[in-house]
C-alpha cells in the first residue's frame, strides 16, 4: 500500500439510464431501465428512480416490469454511451497518463503520475472535486462517484460509499477504522455463498475475517481465494494502475450481484459476452481457434472450458454458439456468480465467409438488444428523426405503427406522435454497431 491517498477510482452514476435521462428530458426523475426489452431480456443498468423498486443489473426483464411497470424500458444505444465514456476517460487522461479503463463507466486514476504540486490529502480532495465537476461539464450533466485512497481496493470501496455524486477520501492510516467495521460482502469476490460459509464460521464483518487466522480462512475458502481475501481484510493490496495490456486473448467476464440459476439466462449472458468479444476481435483485425468460458459457481468454485475450432474466427454467432456448448459441460444447477467468454490462439487474419452464410434460428438473449442486424427495427429508445417534427426517439412500436417522442437534450419534454411504420418522412437513425459492454453494476 502507498503513503498517500493516490489511487483514484471514478464510478459513473447508472451510466446507461443516466445518458437516456440526459437525452430524454420527459424521463427525468423517472424509472428507466437499460437492457433486453422482451420477455427474455435482461436488464443492463436502472436509474436511481428505478432501484428504489428493487430493480437491479442481471435481473430479468419480466421481473422487472412487475416490480416496476410504470418505468421506462428502453433497448440501448450504444453509440451514446461510448461517445460519452470517450469524453470522460479523455478528462482522466488530462489530470494523469496512467488512467485504467476497467468499463465505459469506471476507471482508475494515478494520481501519482499527474503534475500535482504534492499528494495532501488536500490537493487530491481538490482534483477529485475538479474531475466530478469536469465529468459533469463534458457529458451535459451526468454524475461520477470518486473514491480515493492509497490502494486499488480501498480506492473501490471508497468510491461505494457516498452514492450517487459523491467523493470519498480515505487518509493513509485510517483504511482499516474504515474497513473492518463493514460486512464482508464489501471484499470484491465475497458473494452470497462465500458469506454463508463465513458466516456459519461466525465470521460477519471485514474485522472478523482479518481476526481469523489465514489458514482458517484457506481451510474455508480454499488456497488462493482465502489467501486473496485474508490480504484484502487487512487491507493489503498493492496492484499497480495499468493503462494498457498486451491483448494474448480477448476476453469479457461479469459477476453478478445475485447468484444466476435460470439457465437459459446463463446461455443469454454468454451470447451478449461473445458478442462483445467478436466487435474487439474485428476492430482490431484479429481472430482467433480457441473459445473458453468461465464459470464461479455458487460455492465459488471457478471452473473453465475451452474448445479449438478449425479455423481462427471473429464471428459472434460461433464464438456464443461454441459458448452455450461449453456450458452444457457444467453443472450450474446451484447456480452462477461469474461468466466470462474469451478467445485466443489469435491470428492477424479472419476465415472470411467461412460461416458468414450461417443464421440462428432463435435469437440469443441479451442484457441489451440483440445486434443491430437481429434487434427490432423500431426498438424502445432508438434514434428517429422526422421531416417536420425533427430528431426524437421510439416510444413503442406494434401494430404497423410506431410511436415517437419528439425531444432532444437541449429541449424541454416533448410532444408524441404516432406514425405507419412505412411512413416515407420518418426515418430511424443508424449508429453502426449499437451493442456494447454493459456493466454490472
């Protein structure tokens, strides 16, 4: 751990619903929610608004209309959020060179790297304050929560606490005052099963595991995730912020807040993940044979399965489809904490057309829509613009007719509209590959 409080950690407030708000002014200060729409949709991100149902990231877009049916439910746009995710991580870089991306809405600072007079606690609270101001300035109004703090850890559990738009500084020295009092869920990798377990140990909060001895907590938890969690409980971290890694393979993982146990789900979640992968595949003019999965269990066993294709590929529906059978070589039935897809064995060359010709017959479930060449034409949320009414957004289609809302970020609420499907003055705008990471928050 460092001397000083140098490692900043950003948080973008429900960063998704956020930029749907911003662009959307009828729905501020209302329910929104960010992911699959239909019935086997999932959800990406909530407002605030929404989260006061029970709303939450991972759960199933069914189950979010019956805790929520007044909000709105909106598919994505992509292109939004990573124009708006470019324009905070370009005011990261301006305070330090070391910035770690770690999604579209996080990331983590050096400010020991920046041109700071000192490290005071002072000067960091100050450039903390400056950055949520400058975040707010760039992205036409969306809030971060900050955490700073001599570590990686205490950075992230810092930035947790003071929720949405807020900052938190821990002083060097005061990191355990802090931590021990919390539940021991607050440690990255402590989910539902790993509590139960400590719990039926008598171990409830961070000081009651860093009480334990180490081989204690390994006995319970095995060797390397008891060893790792025994380190954090005493605040030990020392990871370095890293802005930039020699890609070996291309992987997307996500854990989830609440163990996942439908398993069709589980299949939607690893098509999104291969999704993703196959567009940073493709934008960086590599493929790869090898496709992997992982899976943690609901006891936090971590287990994974890879298989090697033929030919090195950078296609979404091989590398989801090689995926969801790798899954079915696993035993989820306790269910999930963590999956992840990933390809390797990369090559600077695509198979081209190799299975271009290939269609699935169902569509894979998504926390977003499907890909744009799979997603309704006219999906909840998306981009229109009209001849006279000018530029707005699909509030529902069905029916041969769909329904506009015609505003922008800079009008006030506006008028709706519906219109035949066909109608030759309105058109749908398209942003290219409108599918991206969605964090789990």
């Amino acid at each position: 751990m460092r001397a000083t409080a140098s490692i900043l950690h950003l948080d973008l407030d429900a960063f998704f619903a956020a930029v749907e708000q911003r662009d959307k002014p009828s729905l501020r200060g209302r329910p929104v929610i960010v992911g699959g729409t239909g019935g086997r949709g999932v959800v990406a991100t909530a407002s605030y608004e929404a989260r006061t149902f029970g709303v939450r990231s991972a759960m199933s877009t069914r189950e979010a209309r019956a805790r929520c049916p007044h909000a709105a439910f909106l598919s994505g746009r992509f292109h939004a959020y990573r124009a708006s995710s470019r324009l905070v991580m370009s005011a990261l870089r301006e305070v330090s060179p070391l910035v770690e991306p770690l999604s579209l809405d996080e990331a983590f600072v050096d400010l020991a790297a920046a041109d700071l007079p000192d490290l005071s606690l002072d000067t960091v609270t100050q450039v903390a304050e400056d950055l949520r101001a400058r975040v707010h300035e760039v992205t036409g109004g969306l809030t971060a929560t900050v955490g700073v703090a001599s570590s990686k850890f205490m950075a992230k559990v810092a930035s947790e606490l003071d929720k949405p738009d807020g900052l938190t500084v821990v002083a060097p020295g005061t990191e355990l005052e802090l931590l021990w009092p919390m539940h021991v869920r607050v440690i990255p990798g402590v989910g539902p099963a790993t509590v139960e377990r400590l719990r039926r140990d008598g171990i409830h909060t961070v000081a009651d595991l860093a009480r334990a001895s180490e081989e204690e907590v390994v006995r319970l938890l095995g060797k390397a995730h008891g060893h790792g969690l025994h380190r954090l409980a005493h605040g030990l971290d020392n990871r370095a912020v890293v802005p930039e890694r020699e890609a070996k393979s291309v992987s997307v993982e996500d854990t989830y807040s609440e163990d996942v146990t439908d398993r069709l789900l589980m299949e939607g979640l690893l098509a999104r993940q291969a999704g993703t992968v196959a567009r940073r595949l493709a934008t960086a003019r590599q493929s790869g044979r090898t496709v992997t999965i992982k899976v943690r269990l609901h006891d936090f066993t971590t287990l994974s399965r890879s298989s090697t294709l033929d030919s090195p590929t950078d296609d979404a529906q091989v590398i989801a489809r090689t995926a969801r059978r790798l899954l079915g070589e696993v035993d989820t039935t306790g269910g999930v904490r963590l999956l992840g897809v990933g390809v390797s064995g990369l090559a600077d060359w695509i198979q081209e057309g190799l299975f271009g010709d290939e269609v699935e017959e169902e569509a894979p479930i998504s926390l977003d829509a499907a890909p744009p060449s799979r997603r309704p034409a006219w999906a909840p949320g998306s981009d229109v613009v009209h001849i006279e009414h000018g530029p707005g957004w699909v509030w529902g289609s069905g029916r041969g007719v769909v329904t506009v809302r015609f505003e922008t970020a800079e009008t006030g609420p506006g008028p709706v509209r519906s219109f035949s499907l066909d109608d030759p003055e309105l058109t749908l705008l398209e942003h290219g590959s409108d599918h991206e990471d969605a964090p789990a928050d």
